[in-house]
C-alpha cells in the first residue's frame, strides 16, 4: 500500500464527505444563482429600448421615413406618433409616452434633458429630409444628391490602456483575479478547519496509525482541491450560458491559452496556500484556534491580492513584474499579465517553475510541522515550539501522563497570532479590526474604481476584499464560550 | 511475536521510555499496567511509528516494524476519535481501505462486526447520533477492520459498563484464540488477572517485570492464606513466620514465607475458633503490582 494510493483515498473520502454536506450544496447553489443573476438581471432589467418620436406641425414629407431610415442605420428602434396638435404632442411628452417631439420640423422638445443620441439622429434625419426637399425643388436628380450626400464612415475603437487589448479584457481579468483570490482563500481555510477538525476530534490518531503524516496532508489538499476546481467549473459554465443567453452582455473574446494559464495558477496558488493552511491548522487544538493561528497567511494574501490588482492598469511596469514572479503573488498577478498580453511565452513557464520550488520546499517545512504537532494535544503550539522540536508528538498527551503533562515552553510574543486564549480587549481589537477591514476594502474600491474608470468593477473588488476579510474576522473572533481549560 | 528492544524515548528532559524491552507473544492477550504516566501510551504509539524513537526498535516477527506490517495492525488509542459527522458504516469502511485491503474484503468484514456488535441498525448512521457506548463499539471496530494480526488496545476496558466490559473480555480471549496477538493497557488489575495470561509492568519508563502471569505469581516467595472462621478471633502472635495483612471479624489474611508450617496456622486457628474455609494462594496481581511499583 503505497502514500500515493491512500492519499488518493482520503482524498476521495474528502470530496465524498464534502460533497454530501447540506451546507456545501447550499454554497454551491447559492453561488450559481447569484452569478447567474448579476449576469441575466441587469439585462432583464434594462428599460424598453424603443425610442417614441411625436411628429406634428409642417414637416418635409419624407420626414417619417427618413426617421425610420435613420434610426435603423443607428441601430435604434424607433416607432413615430403623428399629433394633430403642438398640444397634444406636448401633452404626450409631458406624459412620457414619447421621448422627443418634432414639433413643425424645427425645434425638438423634451421633458427633461435631451437625449444626445436621439438628439443627433433626429436632427439629421430633419436636415436630410429637408436637404431631399429643397434639392427636389432646385431639380436636382435624387441620384445625383445621392451621391453628394453619400455618408463617410468614421467608426469608434475603445483603446483601453494597453496595445492589443480592449477595456472587456481588463475587466475579465478583474473578475478572473477576484476569483482567484476567493477559490484560493476560501478552498484553502478548508483545508485548515479539516485539520483543525480531524485534530479536534482526535480521529488523526487512528488515520496516522494507518497512512503517513504526508499523505493524509496532501490527500486532503488534493480532494479539496479537486472539488473546488469543480465548483468553480460548474459556475462558470453557468456562467457563459447565462452570458449566451444575454445578447446585450459584451463578452470579450476569451482566449483559450489564458483560460488554461489561469487554471494552471489556481492550482499553483492553492496548493501553495492549502499547504501552508495545513501546517498552520496541525498547530492549533480546536476549531477555535483556526484563525489565531492563520492570521498571518491571511494579510500576506489579501496584500497579494491588491498588489495584484497593479498589473490590470501597468501590466509591463516594474512592480507588475516583480509581482508575478514573487511566488506568494504570482497565482494572483501574472494571470492578469498573460491576459493583458504583456509576458513572452517564457515569463508565465519561468514564474510557474519558480511557484513549483516555492511549494516544494514549502511542502517539506509543512509536512515537517503538521508530523511534529499533529498528535499534541493542549494549547495551541507555536512555529518555535514545534521547530525546536520540544513538542514533537506525543508530548502532553495526559495518558503517557503527570510527567509529559508540563506545559510546552510558549514564550512571550514568539510569533504573531499564537495565542489561544480570548480577553475582553481581543474581543476588543477584533471589532477594531473588522472596521479597518472595511475601511481598507472601501479606499480599495474608490482607489480601483478611479484606476480603471469603472465604478462596477471598483463596487465588485471593494465588496469582494470586505466580504472575504470579514468573514476572515469572525472567524478569528469565533469562540464558543470560556476558552477551555488547558491541560 | 512483538518485539521492543531498548527502545527509548525522550520529550525534552524527561525520559518516557528508558531502554524498553519486552515481548508479547502471539494466541495469548497481554496486560500492559503501570501508573499514569508511566509510559504506556507512549510505548504504544511506538508500536505505530506515531513518535519518533531515540534509540531501540520496535520489531515484528523478528524484522523492524515496516509500514506492510502496520497495515495488518489494529489500534485504539487512548483519545477516542473517529470521523463525529460521517456514516458508521462508510467510515469503518473507508479506515479499512487505508490499511490497503480491497473493498469487497473491507465491506464483508464490517458488515460482520456489525453485526457481531449489534450495530447492524445504525449502520448508515452518523456516528455522533449514536449513544456513548455504540461510539466505543464502532471505535473498537475500527481497530478490527483489516482483521489484525497486532491488536494494541489502550484502556479498552475505561468507560465501558460490567456488561460491556464481559463482552470486550469475551471478544480479545477470542481474538486471541484465533492466534492474534493483543496488547492492552488497564488499570483494572483483577480484570487483568482474570483475562491476560502475559504481563508487562512499566514504571518511570522502565519495564520492571514482564513475563507470563502465572510464572510471575509462583516466583515470588510470599504465599497468601486466606482465612475464613467462626468465633472469637485466633491468637496470631503465636505464629512466628506469618504476618497479618488483614484481619477483621470472621476473616483474615496472612502473607507467609514458602517454608511456613500451614498446620500450625491451621492449629492456632482451631484453638479458639471453628474454620469454614482456607487458601493458601500466590499474591495476586494487585499485590505483584504494587511491589512492582514500590521497588
């Protein structure tokens, strides 16, 4: 029976177990309908597009159908109402049922404030009409004033701020950021509440009796892995039929090689981040002791997720650069590099070989950790404590008794975020830093939204990091009554 | 055969295991006691690679313990846990699994220790809907489910009520029976005596007496008389060679050197008082115990 066969099964076990789960179901079907509303809502929602045109008074005769003539090359769907009277057709304005009345082929009137569009198109329907009429009375042929008035085309290109790419590209790479960072913190944190709980629930002992440290670690990384991959899998085809079924939702060409890098980096960022989660979750003893002892990875993440949103505006500056080679920012940032255009085929090969030693070694220190203080039961350990090796497994585990009971040496202020126990000023800190959280997601949005000129994606990053980032902090604040007597 | 040979074990400053070495022998179930703290858990863990050794080796049949034989291994820790939120059925399936037995195999064996347990009914059950004492039986079966040719056993006996603690004594002479060798701690020393046919004593991490119960219990020189009698209590200053562990109305008990003359107990006893009943026994295991300890 080799490691990679039983990591295989708890794997399985994983996303069997998860998969069942009524929460985990609920989650998955909570997210479909939300992406599948913000995608098919606002369409729904879009006021009738047909444009009401009231016409009295003297006009060119050809004025209707040089309207409608115009409306159709603008691609507006327009429906024109003749009024007897300037009274009636005012009347009709005022009511709304028209959008603009062309009162005696010379003055426009509206409710409110024009509309430019409808503005331009109807007065050059008027000019048209007219130039027709007083071309016809001069005895000009209708064919020759055709091709006197033979229209030039000028079209309208959105640049966007990168050579190649349009602002829907930038746009997918936001959302394609924001997903990352959520599959990978979100996927990751259960990987450390697993730990916690098969710790907690002292069923570590019987599975590390049968399978090795490693394997159980990274089978669990791997079903969680694999299940979040076919979360995000399901909801994002949900997504494109949802997208397929909206004509009017821009979807900017989607390029099959970024689709793949961006698969490629979730699953390097996530198990780069799982891995560290794991180790981290061997330390604790309870549930409770989840975020005090993953506190750390949690601000290293959140500023690898702004850092990353750097690249989406300068995709070739320096810090772009840097950041998508860094191994704890490149799952976030050079996704958005290789969409933007701006890497040589090597670049994303390069950073992704560097992510790859990074997990390596990573592997090595968090298997390390998790075998040392899997099986330590009491308060939670620190890194130093397990480093030194003075809590290797099997210390404090009150039937090898009195004399192994002695509490592991947890020195004063050794690593951020060890301590397990909970004060009214913790309490205290906690609501603090929730508010700082908020505050930060908010300038974060202001900040994206001026950047890339787009309020939606600035509300979507602001309200994605506040979303993530609280419930961070209410986990960290978690604590079902008392802390519980250490032994 | 299960070997220790020397094998040691320190946290720190302290030394939980101090040059350990002992055997426990296949077809017989073996009493591992000593007081808390004294190693025992630690001990086992070894036996699992769960702590990492000093010095010494844990052997099998003759080889250091490698993770093919694990796999024919069965443990229950001291610290109960299994899976609270997953089917009772799944979960002992799914821990067979890891010990690398094919599927078929694995389901048959549960469903027949469900069913030998009583448990058949709960079996799609999550495991925390089901009553204490069904928690402990599914958390034995656990340790059953690859059919072990090692079964080690931590306190299997503390928690359980005299019912359930009959059948658990019923079910290890019978796995023992059928040739498995099994090791388990206690603190209940007449259950021990009653059950194990091999001992093995640790104190301060050290093995202070190991071996087969009976030959333990004959090699020591004390011998016990137990007295029951009728009427005024008999004068025991006479006896020279005996000494009074216990005497109350109507009973008592003497701790007597091998060459002590039992017709003059007898004598001293009939002098004043009518005799109902009489033993002459090696100390029991309680006794070997503390002197075990006390050394």
């Amino acid at each position: 029976m080799n490691g990679v066969r039983q990591g295989w099964l708890v794997a399985r076990r994983e996303m069997r177990e998860r998969s069942r789960s009524r929460a985990f179901q609920a989650s998955v079907l909570l997210m479909i309908v939300g992406v599948v509303a913000v995608l098919i809502l606002p369409a729904m929602l879009k006021p009738d597009s047909t444009r009401d045109i009231g016409i009295t008074g003297p006009a060119p005769a050809a004025l209707t159908a040089t309207i409608a003539q115009q409306a159709r090359a603008a691609d507006i769907t327009a429906s024109i109402h003749p009024y007897a009277s300037l009274a009636a057709g005012e009347q009709a304005v005022r009511q709304g049922q028209v959008d603009v009345l062309v009162a005696g082929a010379g003055r426009l009137e509206w409710r409110g404030k024009p509309d430019e569009q409808l503005k331009s198109m109807v007065t050059g329907a008027i000019q048209l009409a007219s130039v027709r009429e007083r071309a016809a009375a001069a005895g000009i042929s209708p064919g020759s004033l055709a091709t006197l008035l033979a229209p030039v085309p000028v079209t309208s290109v959105e640049l966007g701020s990168v050579a190649g790419r349009g602002p829907g590209d930038e746009m997918a790479v936001l959302v394609m950021t924001i997903v990352l960072f959520f599959g990978i913190s979100v996927f990751g944190q259960m990987v450390l509440t697993g730990v916690l709980e098969e710790k907690a629930s002292r069923v570590v002992e019987v599975l590390l009796a049968r399978i090795p440290a490693r394997a159980l670690l990274a089978g669990k990384i791997a079903g969680i892995g694999l299940l979040g991959l076919a979360q995000i899998g399901v909801t994002a085809l949900a997504a494109l039929v949802a997208v397929a079924s909206v004509d009017s939702i821009d979807v900017p060409a989607v390029r099959g090689p970024v689709l793949a890098w961006a698969l490629v980096w979730f699953v390097l960022g996530y198990t780069l981040y799982a891995t560290v989660y794991g180790a981290l979750g061997s330390l604790g003893s309870r549930v409770e002791d989840a975020q005090s002892v993953a506190g750390p990875v949690m601000v290293v993440m959140a500023v690898a997720y702004f850092a990353s949103f750097v690249t989406v505006g300068k995709p070739d500056s320096t810090a772009a650069k840097v950041l998508s080679y860094f191994p704890l920012t490149a799952p976030m940032a050079m996704p958005g590099r290789i969409a933007m255009g701006a890497t040589a085929w090597w670049e994303p090969v390069v950073a992704a070989g560097l992510t790859l030693a990074a997990i390596a070694g990573l592997v090595t220190l968090a298997g390390r950790v998790y075998t040392r203080a899997i099986l330590h039961s009491g308060p939670a350990l620190s890194l130093r404590d397990v480093w030194r090796g003075s809590a290797a497994s099997g210390r404090g585990v009150s039937a090898a008794g009195a004399r192994e009971t002695a509490p592991p040496p947890q020195p004063a202020g050794v690593t951020a975020g060890e301590r397990t126990t909970m004060t009214g000023s913790d309490t205290a800190r906690h609501r603090w830093l929730i508010t700082v959280l908020t505050g930060t997601g908010v300038i974060i949005g202001v900040a994206i939204a001026i950047l890339t000129a787009d309020v939606i994606i600035g509300v979507a990053a602001g309200a994605g990091f506040i979303a993530v980032a609280n419930q961070m902090a209410r986990l960290w604040t978690r604590h079902t009554g008392p802390p519980v007597a250490h032994r | 055969m299960l070997g220790f040979d020397g094998v040691t074990k320190r946290f720190g400053p302290v030394t939980a295991l101090d040059r350990c070495t002992f055997a426990v022998r296949p077809g017989r179930l073996t009493g591992f006691l000593g007081p808390n703290g004294a190693g025992k858990t630690t001990a086992m863990r070894a036996v699992f690679g769960l702590v990492e050794l000093d010095q010494g080796t844990v052997r099998w049949r003759g080889g250091p313990v490698g993770p093919a034989d694990r796999a024919r291994f069965g443990y229950m820790p001291e610290e109960r846990g299994l899976y609270p939120r997953m089917r009772v059925r799944d979960q002992l399936v799914y821990l067979g699994q890891l010990c690398g037995r094919a599927p078929l195999d694995v389901t048959r064996s549960v469903d027949a220790w469900l069913e030998r347990l009583g448990l058949t009914g709960r079996a799609a059950d999550r495991l925390d809907a089901l009553s204490h004492g069904n928690q402990q039986r599914v958390q034995l079966i656990a340790a059953l489910v690859n059919e072990p040719d090692l079964l080690v056993l931590d306190e299997p006996f503390s928690g359980l009520d005299p019912i359930a603690m009959s059948v658990m004594g019923e079910l290890l002479a019978g796995l023992a029976a059928e040739g498995t060798t099994v090791l388990f701690s206690s603190h209940q020393l007449d259950l021990v005596q009653d059950l194990c046919q091999d001992v093995v004593i640790i104190e301060h991490g050290q093995i202070v007496l190991a071996g087969e119960l009976a030959e333990l219990r004959a090699k020591v020189p004390q011998r016990f008389i137990d007295i029951r009698y009728r009427g005024p209590a008999p004068d025991w200053s006479r006896l020279t060679r005996a000494a009074v562990v216990e005497a109350a109305d109507g009973v008592a008990r003497l701790r007597v050197g091998p060459d002590t003359d039992i017709a003059a107990v007898l004598t001293a006893v009939g002098e004043r008082a009518d005799l109902i009943s009489f033993s002459y026994q090696p100390p029991t295991l309680s006794e070997l115990f503390r002197q075990a300890v006390a050394a």
